[in-house]
C-alpha cells in the first residue's frame, strides 16, 4: 500500500484530524473527549518550569536598585561621583563578559550554571555589604571587581531563563521569553518592599538582599530547573490554544503583581504592614502555579466552551528554526533581491544589502556570523537605538538616588525606584504587543521599538524644563522605565528575525557591549556636571565625597541625554524603514501557512 504523503499541515503539527478524538451527538454538535488528568498533570510540569524561571528572573534584577543605596555606598568608601560611577559601570561591564555563560553551558549542566550564578551574587553583594557595614576594610579596586562579579552574575542568571524557555516552550518561545523577561523589571519594587518589612532605617541592607535572596530562590527552582523537556513537542491545534489561553491568565496576573507591587510601596510606611505585603508579593509569585490547572480544570469540566484567544498563529517570531528554514525555499527567488525600501526588485540594490558568504547571498533574517554583522549598517542603526534608548534609561536608573538627593527629595529615592521598575516591568509586558495586536495593527517589530523610544526624549527634556517637582520627576521616571523595558525584551526577539535565531546568543551578547560602553560615557559625563556644579557654598565635602545640591547639578545632563535619545529615536526609525521587506517576507509565509 502507498504511504499517505504528509501535506505542509502535517509538517508544522499545527491542523491535525482530530476524528481520533471527537465526537458528535445525534444533533451533529461537536464534543471534544476530555483528556486523562495524568495527561494534565504532564503538561503542567513544564508551566511549572517557567513558573521557576519567573522566581529567577523577579530576584535577580538586583542592578535596578544600585540607586537605593549608591548614596551611603558613595558616603561609607568616601568616593567621589565620578568614581561612584565607575562602580556602577563594573555592575553593567558584567554583561561584556556573558558569552561566557554560553561557553559554560555548552559543558556543564543546567544546575550547575544556576549555583554558579548564585554563588557570584552571593560573593559579589556579600563582600559590598561587609565593607559598607566597617566589617573588613577592601581598596577600591576589590570592591570594583565585586560589583563585576555581581553584574555577570545577572547575566548566567539570564541565561538560565533563556534556555529554560526555549527548552520546554519551542511553539511559544517569545511569550514565554517576554513574560520571564518582563519579571526582571519588578525586582527593585519587589526588594523595596523586603527592605521596608525588615529594616527601613538602613538602605544598605538592599546589598544583604541582593547578596541572600537570589541563592534561596535557586535552591527552591531547583527541582523544575532539573525536569526534562518533553521528548513530543508536536501539539494538536487545541493544545496550542490551550497554551495559549494559560498565557493570557498569566500575563493579567503578571499585571495585577506589578500594580500590587507599586500600591504597596507607596503605602507601607510601618513595618507590621510592610511585612504583610511582603507576603501578599510572595503568594501572587507562588499563585502562577495554579493557573494552568485552573485552565486545564475548565477545559476538563467545560470541554465544549469555545475561547476567543487564539494565538498560535500570532506575531513574528513564532516561526520556530524549522519553519525559517522552509521560509528560505518558500519564498520565490526574486524576492531574495528585493529592495528594503521600496517594492521592486532591484539587483543593483540587492547588492548593496546582500552580504556574500562563500557563494550565498546572506538576507537580512539569515544566519549572520560575526563578521557579517559587523559590516551590516542596520546592525549599527539598531546598535545605536539601544545605545540611546534603553542603556541611556539604564544610566538614569543608576543615578536616581543622587539625582532625588540634589533636588532635596532624598526620602523619595526609595519610591522612585519603584516607580522605575515597575513601569519597566509594564514596558517589558508590552513588548509582547505585536503578537497580540498582529491582526490589528499592521506595525513591524521594529516600528513597535521606533514608538517605545519617544517616550524617553520626552521624559529627559520634561526634567530639564521643570525646577525639580516631585510629580514631574516620578513622571519622567516612568515614562523613562516603560520605554527601557519595552527596549530590554524586545531586543531579543529583534535579533532573532533580523540576524538569525541560530546566532541569537552571541550577536545579543555583541550588541549589549553597548551598555557598559554607554553606562561609562553617559555616567562619567552626569558625573562631571554633578561636580562641576558643586560649588564650594552649595557642597559638603566628606573626604573626596561631593553632594551637590541644587537643580542645576543635572540640568545639562538631562539635556545632553535629550539629545542623545533623539538622535537614538532617529536611528530606530531608519531601521524601520530598511528592514521592511524582513518582515514582509515573514508575513507572507505565516499567511501561505495559515491558509494551507
């Protein structure tokens, strides 16, 4: 007999017969078998998987609250603002050093680069915290390599979420990305509210924190971090939707922590009830647990409810690696020379945007080695929106305590903090818009990064124009947090389509260079205004400690950083515009595949 040949649904596992598993009545209406609750509890595992990844991600963001306690660090070791800034420069100068957790899990396991990321944290924030507290006395040049220690640490954390994702999620591997990523941007809110439940008098009990909180964490995702993938990642069209329906419940609990999170900031101002929202914070981290079986309880009880979300066929980047290599021999040969800019194809301009390796041109959405990326100019367009955007909001998250400081407002540094991570952690929720609003709006990736960078010149000139309010600064700082973090976890993905999903690991580790490049220029050029500022009838001078008070101690800071955020805003823009056709293609074969 002639095998039946396997049509392109067959292949991508998504329109499966599903006459094996249903049923109609004598009406003719359609009823779905409920499945074996073991089948249940097995695919539970893996949401518990990238519950433990979420845990991971909420408390290893501990470089958003270097600002909390900058201004005792800066007082204790006697520095001035310049060599505060180098220390804060260390913590990002660990993320120059991340391929080398890619090395490291390439021969170890996944476990072992988990405890090995602790074990950084542990010493790096430990060793800060004894000598700001007078235990043992190190030079400078120590404590600086604690603070990089501390910084790569963040980055095998990072790492370990990544993979955790891709593992057991490769048929929604960006929502799963973007919804442990975004966990990330609430870290300093969530240790604000540890350090208001245990001792609100001593800022420099964030670094004890910092240094404890992570290692607990790993030893409890220890048992889902050791689970294995499942072998079967085929899924029928209802257990697609199934997934994603359990990703809609966990983003609107994503969105009620965070508001919880920047509520109870705002109001614990005793102890006893800061404890209590301490606890009310870990139970909605621990409840995420329960959402796939409520999901799963539904659809067992209710089998023949029909949901509105469907999202298996949303957004870009849900075309896994296989599905780009057919991409590659589905699209007709003359698109391959088709102009970024305009419609027509045009050989002479697919020179100019073609790259050779060996004898194959190299389209932007290929797999790009070091070398061709380098010499792709959409690469530095993007390399430089990121310089100017995100890490330009990094930069000004590191200096929120002595920028609250110089406008007088020193107990709100706490607060804006907060503010600051939690419209972060908002932005990075929303990068997972275009595969959401796909069928809505009409907008690239690229476009959606192009609107999240606006916010940010706006934010940098509203300071520089007010005389210091308390109401404009928490609303630069939250306009400032939501475009950070929307640039933070849409980066990833942006990497992927642009120069291949193969190559993401290291081309992402080549353009965050930028953040330990932009945290010493932008920090050593805030710091010099700062004390240039600082005359001698407006300073105290504590040692080579310089506090400059006044609004003209960041005035031209933020200006500058207006300016260098419009030109970032610039770059997105003709990145936009030159990487059209990527998604284009894109888009052409998600509909060629839908309608198959």
């Amino acid at each position: 007999m002639r095998p039946r040949n396997r049509d392109a649904a067959d292949t991508f596992g998504l329109f499966r017969d599903s006459s094996d598993e249903d049923r109609r009545d004598a009406g003719g209406k359609l009823h779905r078998k409920k499945p074996p609750i073991r089948i249940m509890l097995g695919r539970w595992r893996k949401w518990a998987v990238l519950v433990a990844a979420i845990w991971i991600q909420a408390s290893t963001g501990t470089n958003f609250d270097f600002a909390a306690y900058s201004s005792d660090l800066k007082s204790v070791l006697g520095l001035s603002q310049v060599r505060l800034n180098y220390l804060a420069v260390a913590s990002d100068l660990g993320k120059a050093f991340g391929w080398s957790s890619g090395l490291a899990v390439a021969n170890f396991p996944l476990s072992a680069i988990l405890f090995a990321a602790a074990t950084m944290g542990f010493v790096g924030y430990g060793v800060q915290w004894l000598v700001v507290t007078n235990s043992i006395t190190l030079p400078y040049l120590l404590v600086f390599l604690c603070c990089l220690l501390a910084g790569l640490s963040i980055c095998w954390f990072n790492t370990v979420c990544f993979i955790l994702c891709i593992r057991h999620f490769p048929n929604h591997r960006p929502l799963a990305l973007s919804l442990t990523v975004s966990f990330n941007g609430v870290s300093a809110a969530l240790y604000s509210l540890a350090f208001n439940a245990v001792n609100p008098s001593s800022p420099i009990i964030y670094l004890l924190l910092n240094s404890f909180i992570p290692l607990i964490v790993s030893i409890i995702s220890l048992p889902p971090v050791l689970a294995k993938p499942s072998s079967d990642t085929s899924q029928d069209s209802e257990t697609c939707q199934q997934d994603s329906r359990v990703f809609v419940v966990l983003n609107v609990l994503a969105v009620l922590t965070s508001f919880y999170l920047l509520v109870s900031n705002s109001s614990a101002y005793f102890a006893e009830s800061a404890r209590l929202h301490f606890l009310g914070a870990i139970f909605l981290l621990v409840f995420p647990l329960c959402a796939p079986l409520l999901v799963y309880a539904r659809d067992y009880f209710l089998p023949s409810i029909n949901y509105r979300f469907h999202i298996d066929n949303s957004g870009y980047v849900m075309l896994n690696m296989d599905e780009l290599k057919i991409d590659k021999g589905f699209v007709p040969h003359e698109t391959r020379y088709e102009s970024t800019v305009g419609n027509a194809p045009t050989n002479w301009n697919a020179s100019q945007k073609n790259l050779k390796e060996g004898n194959d041109m190299v389209r932007l959405g290929d797999e790009h080695s070091f070398g061709l990326l380098i010499r792709r100019i959409e690469f530095w367009l993007y390399y430089a929106a990121y310089f100017c955007g995100g890490t330009i909001g990094l930069v000004y998250s590191n200096n929120l305590g002595q920028i609250a400081q110089s406008l007088g407002q020193s107990s709100n540094a706490t607060t804006l903090v907060t503010i600051y991570s939690s419209f972060s952690f908002f932005g990075r929720l929303l990068s997972a818009a275009p595969d959401f609003t796909r069928k809505k709006f009409r907008l690239t990736r690229t476009g959606w990064f192009t609107i999240a960078l606006l916010p940010t010149p706006i934010a940098f000139f509203l300071l520089a124009s007010s005389s210091g309010q308390e109401m404009a600064v928490q609303t630069a700082t939250a306009l400032i947090g939501l475009s950070s973090g929307f640039i933070f976890a849409a980066a990833v993905s942006i990497t992927s389509e642009l120069f291949g999903p193969n190559s993401v690991g290291l081309n992402h580790n080549i353009l965050i260079t930028n953040i330990p490049i932009g945290s010493l220029v932008y920090g050593y050029l805030s710091a010099s205004v700062y004390e240039a500022n600082a005359r001698p009838k407006i300073r105290q001078v504590i040692s080579d400690s310089v506090v400059c008070l006044g609004r003209q101690c960041y005035f031209k800071t933020f200006v500058l950083w207006g300016c260098f955020s419009v030109l970032g805003l610039v770059s997105s823009l003709l990145l936009c515009i030159r990487t059209r056709s990527v998604y284009r293609r894109i888009e052409q074969f998600r509909v060629s595949t839908a309608s198959l």
